[in-house]
C-alpha cells in the first residue's frame, strides 16, 4: 500500500505573512526615525515681516519700499535692497528696520526687479519681497 501525502500551504502563509508584518514594522520605524531625528534638525524657520514694494504714480521714476512690520519685525537686523535698475540707497539696512520706514528707488527709468532681503539676529536671511516693478 502506497502512502498519500496531501499538499498543505496554510502553513507557508503564516510564516510569510509574519514575515511580511515584520518587515513593514521594521520599514515604518525606520521612516518615522528617520524623520523625527534627521529632518527636524534642518527645518529653518519662516520669519513673518511684511514689506511692499510699489512704483510711484507721481511720474517720478521712483520705486517705494516700504515696512508694514509683522510679528518677526522686532527680530531683523538688516534689510539689504537690490534692483536691476535706478539708484539704491546706500544704508537701506538701517532706514527700513522701523514699522513705517520708506525707501525710495530713484532713476528707475524702466522695469526693475527688485528683491527685498531681511537678515535676523540667529544669522539667517529671507526674501521678505520681491517683483519687477
């Protein structure tokens, strides 16, 4: 008499299935540490200053800058102004560090980009405005 052995796969799909489970386990832990413990450190915070920048209507030529503050205006500690065309001011830095403070572009016969720049005091720097104008 011969003997019959019988074919059982239930057994195969535990073990894969656990094996499947720990490997996602092991995937998603190192994700998340990944994350909390690589990312977090270059997360650069985002200053809240408000400045505009508007061309005149007057027919002047003249591009006008100005500091509407914000929650962060306490924390600048330079404001740096550059444009494509006309005159700058030689020490925006320190005529634009007050609410309401003003700065004129002169001789900006034609479209300028300009790009209003803020250093704070922890020594990082942000594009506060920018635009042609």
């Amino acid at each position: 008499m011969g003997h019959k052995f019988t074919k059982n796969d239930e057994a195969v799909s535990a073990v894969i299935g656990v094996i499947l489970m720990v490997a996602i386990t092991v995937i998603l832990a190192a994700v998340m540490a990944a994350f909390v413990f690589g990312m977090g450190s270059s997360i650069k915070k985002t200053y809240i200053v408000v400045y505009t920048i508007e061309r005149s209507n007057s027919g002047e030529n003249r591009i006008i800058i100005t500091n509407y503050g914000g929650p962060d205006v306490a924390k600048l500690s330079g404001v740096y102004v550059t444009s494509t065309i006309g005159t700058v001011p030689a020490n925006p830095q320190a005529e634009l560090l007050t609410v309401g403070d003003t700065i004129s572009i002169t001789d900006a016969t034609s479209t300028a980009h300009v790009v209003v720049t803020g250093k704070f005091k922890d020594g990082t720097s942000q594009v506060l405005s920018a635009g042609d104008y």
